[in-house]
C-alpha cells in the first residue's frame, strides 16, 4: 500500500479511536474523562491501534484472526470518523449528529470490517491456492 495512504488511514484510525474510547461506557460510567487519566488511557489506545495497523497494512500476512482484526479497525474507524464529522458538517445545528458515528455506523463498520477481512483472507488463501486465478 502506498505511504500517503497509509499515512492518511494512521491519521483517520488514531483520531477515530482517541474519540471512540473517551466516549466508552467505561469510562462515562466512572466519571473519568474529565481526568487526565482518562485522557491517558484514550491516547495509549489509539496509538497502540495505529501503531498495530501501520505495521500490518504494511506487509501481508496469512494469519485469518490478523486479517480479521485489520479489516474490523480499519472500516470501523472510517465509519466511526464520516459518522461522527459528516453529521457536525452537513447539519451543524444538530446536537445529537456524532451519536451518528458512536451508536450506528462506527460499530456497524466494525462488524462488516469483520466480515470483509474474513472474505479477504479466504480469497487471498484460494488464489494462492488456485494457479488459474492468478492474474498475468
């Protein structure tokens, strides 16, 4: 992949996390986002996530749980990142627009990121496999 796409992407996946984890139920249930531990916590997540895909969108593996978990992050946090800014740009009176990203489509990309780097492992396992499917 390229190295400004993938820069782009790191950009996207870390802001998308730090938000996503400082609004967890976890820590609005204890009242921590307010401290800077909770700032902490949020900062270390999305730097270990960031750091995690760059090095595995760098290379390609054959692991079906690392495909799995590259793909659920990876659409999770671009839907995470148009759910929670395209509301706050296409309706800025809207006090409710992130819930967009938080409740809909940053877990429902998760999950069809999921599903989609479970098919991706098994396609790339079945050209592998398969000589007549390669291309020229």
């Amino acid at each position: 992949m390229k190295k400004t796409i993938r820069i782009f992407l790191m950009i996207i996946i870390l802001t998308s996390f730090f938000y996503y984890m400082s609004f967890t139920p976890v820590i609005n249930s204890l009242r921590l986002w307010s401290t800077p531990v909770a700032l902490i916590t949020a900062l270390l997540c999305a730097i270990g996530s960031s750091i995690f895909m760059w090095k595995k969108m760098g290379n390609s593996s054959n692991n079906l749980v690392v495909s799995i978990l590259v793909g659920g992050l990876l659409l999770g946090s671009i839907g995470f990142f148009m759910g929670f800014v395209g509301p706050i740009i296409f309706t800025p009176h809207s006090n409710q627009g992130p819930l967009l990203g938080i409740l809909k489509t940053g877990p429902y990309g998760f999950v069809i990121g999921l599903i989609a780097g479970g098919v991706y492992w098994w396609y790339k396992k079945e050209k592998k496999e398969d000589p007549s499917l390669k291309s020229n």
